[in-house]
C-alpha cells in the first residue's frame, strides 16, 4: 500500500502548526494538524479521504493520547513531501 501525506507548515489564523499522518488501512489516507495547544491537550483539524471523498472534523486531543500515538508510530510528523510504503 503506498500512502502520501506531505506539507508540513500550513497557515491556520495566521499560526504555524504541524501535520501528522495516521496510520490507516488501504485506501483511506488520514492526518490532523494541530491548530492550538494547552497544558493537558491539543486542539486538532482532522482530515480522513476515503474513495474520493473527504471529511474534516476539529477536535481535541489529549496529550496523554498523542504522546502515546507517537511513541508507537501510529502517527508520525511530515517535515517534508515523503511516501511511506506499508
């Protein structure tokens, strides 16, 4: 399966934030940026294309749960344009 998620620095209210791929099955590419943070979590934008259809929700995300995420590679910071085969 071969997954592109690219561009990190996107421009949201005038604030840099990052993005970050989700891992998921084939045929669905998944990724959020985050578009704020407090102490305790994140405010996200998610974004989920499936067939040809996509579908964005803002949302929050625990710290707890994003750092859990990471450290098991289920999602993963783009800095650059790269594909990731699965």
């Amino acid at each position: 399966m071969l997954r592109v998620c690219s561009d990190n620095q996107k421009r949201y209210g005038g604030t840099i934030m990052k993005r970050y791929c989700i891992r998921s099955r084939e045929g669905k590419i998944e990724y959020f940026d985050i578009l704020s943070e407090t102490d305790s979590d994140y405010k996200i934008r998610r974004t989920q294309l499936v067939e040809g259809t996509t579908t964005t929700i803002e949302e929050t995300m625990s710290r707890q749960l994003f750092d859990m995420c990471f450290k098991t590679g289920y999602i993963f910071e783009m800095e650059t344009a790269e594909a990731i085969v699965a």
